[in-house]
C-alpha cells in the first residue's frame, strides 16, 4: 500500500454534481483503470448521483459494476460475431449493445442496441451507404437509439455540424419518426453544444457519455502521493541502481513506492500538433537518451529527475546538495496520468 490516491470528497462530489445538473440525459463512463478511481467505485458514485445508465468500455467490465450499480449498461465496444470477446453472456436485459457493422446487428436479434454511425473519428460506425440495409435489419433489434462518437480537436461547428448530418442521414433513411423522439448518444460535447444541439433539434434526446469531464476535469480534488521508503545519502563517483551508474555529484537517493507497475513512466504518445509540442516533445526525447529522465514525483515543490529508469514497484529519485531530503515515511506527490495510474488504495475523504 506505498502507492495512494487521496480524493477530496467534497470537492470531487461538487464537481461531479455541477456536471449532472449541466448535463441532461448524462450516461457516466466507468471503464478500464476507471480513470484511477477504480470501477467499482466509480460506479457507486453513478449510483449515488442516481443516473438511470453508465457506459463501460467492454462487455468483460460489466461485472465490475454491478457490486455498486443495478441499472442499464451502456457496452461501448461495438458486438461483433468476428471478435469472440464481444459477444453477449446471457440474456440480461439491462445491457445495451453497441452495434456498428451488419453483422453485429443481426447477432444482436431480440437485444437492446445502439446502433452507431461511422464519424470524422474513422473508429466504428455504419457509413452513409450501409444505413439503408440498417433500416431493413432493424425490426429483429430492440433499438434504444443512435450513436455518434466525435472528435475532440477541431472547431466546435464542426462537431455541431457532425450531429446535424448524422440527423439528416438518419431521416434520410427512414431511421427517424415524427411520432415519437429519437434518442441519439453522443461523446466529447461540451454543455453548451448540447444546449445548442437540443435547441437546434426539438425532437432529440441526448444522451451525453462523459468520462473524463466527469471523473477528472478538477485536478485539484485528487492527489496521487508515494511513500519513500528509504533516502541515501551519495558522493560523488560513488555507484547506485540496477545499472551501477556513477553519481555525478553528491546529494541522495530517494527510493519510493510507485513504480511502472503502477503506470509511472508509462505515457501515452503526445498528440503533438503545434510547434509548442512538437520541440517539446523533441527535447525530452533527446534527454533520455543521454540517459536523463524527469520523474514525476515532486520533492521541495518540484518535479526531481530519475536516478535511473523506475523499477516494477518503487523509483529511485536523485535530490542534489542542498535540497532537503523527505524522511522515511513520509509521502511525495506524484504527477500521473489518471487513466495509466493503477493505486495501491484509494482514500476519499468525507
């Protein structure tokens, strides 16, 4: 237990509060590491703000809510016959299916489903020719209405224009009734896009699936900490780690309890689309391959280096001269990314 996730719970739960009551028809997503919350207690708090659905990420993740949370299960991953993995275990009627390919479709005869459209994103969806064949299958289907996956860079018009189209398509091909409203599930629209939306569209329901806006969009109300677990005072030329390098001026070597097992030094690839990012990018790359990597535990207020590359379950951090060393038993924080963070406990406050 040296690697925590302390939650301000007041904080936390004001956030997620102002975000439901800006966000009708909010679907939580409480999928893979569950944003570093975990799942289950993601879905206990889905439960407590009393949403009718949550999204998962994949099928295998259904049982991770269901300790916390007895209602719909939105399955984001689209059901296809081709991957195994996908298929439907059971006949619970509370899921909802994702489909997004023909085949997908006709193996979900009897089911719940959203049916999906293909998007700028280029990740799953039926395209423009394939909905006219979606109109024929769809009696053998229980629809619960249509999704839209949309981008997150890019001019909000576009996005906006995206759900326009996707309307248009959907009438087009016989998806939409005037009798009755269409319910259309969407990701990565701020609130007032989907104010604009539904202003622009009196006969649509949306449903927003928030993940990151919900669980992470106020860092301050989570703080990941370390605990240090020995601190070694070095000398110049003396050797240390895995790799016997040589100090190349005294200071000490702090060992923490986080390492890649817990998702330090593991990051995703950086989008990089300025200049700004790009030089970055550029420049830290060419740090570590002098063997330099800036580390993110914060010892005197600052982000401190490598001592060398994180070990499985702890880090070996170099403090200089004249920095304070933390004593042992202490805890430093931790800059990390929250969907590659797995804790040794997380610790909500009231």
């Amino acid at each position: 237990m040296t690697f925590t996730l302390h939650v301000d719970g007041a904080r936390w739960r004001a956030h997620t509060g102002r975000v439901l009551a800006g966000t009708p028809g909010l679907v939580p997503v409480v999928k893979g590491n569950g944003y570093g919350f975990g799942c289950g207690l993601l879905a206990a708090e889905a439960a407590r703000l009393g949403v009718d659905v949550v999204a998962v990420g994949q099928a295998d993740e259904i049982g991770a809510v269901r300790s916390a949370y007895a209602g719909d299960v939105l399955v984001l991953t689209p059901l296809d016959p081709r991957v195994p993995s996908t298929a439907p275990a059971g006949s619970d009627d509370t899921v909802i299916w994702t489909v997004a390919t023909m085949g997908g479709l006709k193996a979900a005869a009897g089911r719940r489903v959203v049916v999906e459209l293909l998007t700028s994103m280029l990740r799953f969806g039926f395209s423009d020719a394939e909905l006219a064949a979606v109109a024929e299958q769809l009696p053998a289907a229980r629809v619960e209405g249509y999704a839209v996956h949309l981008p997150l860079a890019g001019d909000p018009r576009a996005r906006a224009a995206e759900v326009d189209s996707a309307i248009a398509k959907l009438a087009g091909a016989g998806l939409t009734q005037t009798s009755r409203r269409t319910t259309l599930w969407v990701s990565h629209l701020t609130e007032a896009e989907l104010a604009d939306a539904s202003a622009r569209h009196r006969g649509l329901d949306l449903r927003a699936r928030i993940g990151t806006r919900l669980w992470l969009e106020d860092p301050a109300a989570v703080q990941a900490r370390a605990a240090v677990l020995a601190v070694h005072p070095v000398r110049r030329g003396q050797r240390y780690g895995y790799w016997q390098r040589r100090a190349t001026r005294s200071g000490h070597l702090v060992v923490a309890g986080a390492g890649t097992s817990h998702g330090i030094a593991l990051t995703a690839p950086t989008p990089a689309v300025g200049l700004g990012q790009r030089v970055k990018t550029a420049g830290t790359g060419g740090l570590e391959a002098l063997g330099q990597a800036l580390s993110p535990f914060r010892v005197a207020g600052r982000r401190r280096w490598f001592a060398e590359p994180p070990h499985m379950q702890v880090s070996m951090i170099w403090l200089p001269e004249g920095v304070g060393a933390p004593s042992v038993g202490s805890e430093l924080d931790v800059d990390v990314r929250m969907t590659t963070a797995t804790f040794d406990r997380v610790v909500v406050s009231a």
